[in-house]
C-alpha cells in the first residue's frame, strides 16, 4: 500500500473538515500563523548551529557535536 493510496485527497478534505469543526473558522488562520512562525524560528535555531565557526579557521562551519573516531 503506498503512501498516495493512504493520504488523497479524499482524507485531506475530511481533514479539513475536522479542523474547522474543532478550531472554528475564525481561528484557523491564527493556527496556521503560529504554525507558520514556529517552524521559522525553529529553522533559525538549526541554522544558528550549522554556522558557528571558530574565529582563526578561516570560517568552516564546525559541528557541536563531538565526532566519533
């Protein structure tokens, strides 16, 4: 069974249906905004790790994570 089977269209409207029963109207697009603003600062979190970089190593991007050797 493959995942398009699982998740068509169908399910995404019955979906939609639920949540604006649930959350009401009005209130979706706050949802979605907050949403929206979570997985951007979360985005700036992960990049906030990845560019660290020491001061004298000619800026490569190091790992804070120790590695495995």
């Amino acid at each position: 069974m493959f995942l398009g089977e699982i998740f068509g269209p169908d399910l995404l409207v019955v979906v939609i249906v639920i949540a604006v029963v649930i959350f009401g109207g009005s209130s979706i697009p706050k949802l979605a905004r907050s949403l929206g603003q979570a997985k951007s600062e979360f985005k700036t979190g992960l990049n906030s790790l990845n560019v660290t970089t020491n001061p004298g190593d000619d800026n490569t991007a190091t790992s804070p994570f120790p590695t495995q050797g």
